[in-house]
C-alpha cells in the first residue's frame, strides 16, 4: 500500500472492541521493526516501549481507572479497556542524558530531540497498526498513571511514560474530516 494511502486511513478510533483479526505475532513483530527502524538523534536508541496484550491490556485500564480514583468516568476506561492492545511509550532518560553529557555543545538539544523521535515512533507504530487493519487512538493519562504503569511491568525508574496507545478491531469509521487549505501551514518557495 502507498505510503499516503495508508496515511489517509489512520484517524483517531474510539470504538473498539478485541476481536481482532491478526494475531498477537503479528502485531508484536510489526511494532519490534518499526521501533528498530524509526530514527533517533545520534542514534542513541532512547525510545521504548510496552505492549500490553489481552488480560494485560485490561488489566492495566482497570489500573488506570484505580490511579484516577473515580475521577475519570467508569465508561470512559471501559471504552479503552475494550480493545485488544495497548502500546505505551516511554523515553530512557538515562540514555539521554548520557548523550547530553557527552554532546555538551549540544546538551539543551537532547530532550527535545527525545520527545521528536518518540513522536516518529508514535506515529508510525499507529499507521503501521491501521496497516493491519486495526484502529488504534492516543491518550495521555500520564504522569498520574506513572507509578501504577512501571509497578505493572517493572519498568525502570529511568524510563519516561509518554503515551499511551489502544488499538483493536474497529467497530465504526470517524467522520470524514473537513478538507484543508493546506497552503496556510505548506509554504512553497521556488
Ligand atoms: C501529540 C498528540 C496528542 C494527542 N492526545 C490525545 C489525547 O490525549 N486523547 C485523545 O483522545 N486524542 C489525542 N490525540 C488525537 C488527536 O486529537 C487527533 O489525532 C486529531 O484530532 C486528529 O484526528 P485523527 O487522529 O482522527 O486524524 C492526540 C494527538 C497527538 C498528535
């Protein structure tokens, strides 16, 4: 598939539910080569990630739900915990800074260097998703979410949650979106 056709298909889906139709090596080995393909300022591999399949995937909604307790709506977690998978995205501050530290002409450049190749991750890891067929959405309950998270995995202090990505079979299409004047933010110079 064409890389802008694929593009057109990833849209933010809410309703899901996880009677996927492509097994759990697959979507584990799609996101393994986009991870290791997806570029990184000096190549420093700073970028990582959980996937969170089946009864994991549920029972981290139902530890996002405890995080918030009750302050984010029972039917809201439900709608997430629905689907079938949940990538979470995390930056290695230790392997930051080590670079910052190395680079010092360049230390203040690292962070957001970190986040913009997260980013890259994010949003390939979603396209690739939809590629399968699957239709996935981004949510941000961290930092609350933080602790519960690396106690669920036994993720290292180090490691920086970012996003948080649901994805499963999809149950109803996005409204179409309004078509943009796209020459207000693409400036052509020739
Ligand atoms: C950096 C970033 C943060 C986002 N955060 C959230 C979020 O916390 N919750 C949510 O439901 N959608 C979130 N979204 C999804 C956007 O709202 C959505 O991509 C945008 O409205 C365009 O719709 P589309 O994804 O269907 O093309 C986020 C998207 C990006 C790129």
């Amino acid at each position: 598939m064409e890389l802008i056709e694929t593009l057109k298909l990833r849209r933010s889906y809410y309703a899901l539910d996880d009677k996927i139709n492509v097994n759990n090596e697959e979507i584990i080995k799609t996101i393994e080569e986009v991870t290791e393909l997806v570029p990184d300022a000096f190549d420093m591999k700073s970028q990582k990630v959980v996937v969170a399949l089946g009864d994991k995937h549920k029972e981290l909604w139902d530890a996002i739900y405890d995080a918030f307790d009750g302050k984010v709506a029972r039917e809201k977690i439900d709608m997430f915990k629905a689907g079938a998978g949940t990538v979470l995205f995390f930056t290695d501050k230790k392997i930051v800074d080590t670079l910052a530290n190395q680079f010092s002409d360049y230390a203040q450049n690292f962070g957001p260097w970190s986040l913009q190749s997260n980013g890259m991750l994010q949003i390939n890891i979603w396209t690739a998703l939809r590629e399968l067929g699957l239709g996935a959405n981004l949510q941000h309950y961290n930092p609350v979410i933080d602790e519960k998270v690396k106690e669920l995995f036994g993720i290292d202090d180090n490691e920086v949650l970012l996003a948080q990505m649901v994805f499963g079979n999809i149950l109803e299409e996005p409204e179409a979106k309004e078509k943009e004047d796209i020459s207000n933010r693409v400036r052509v110079f020739q």
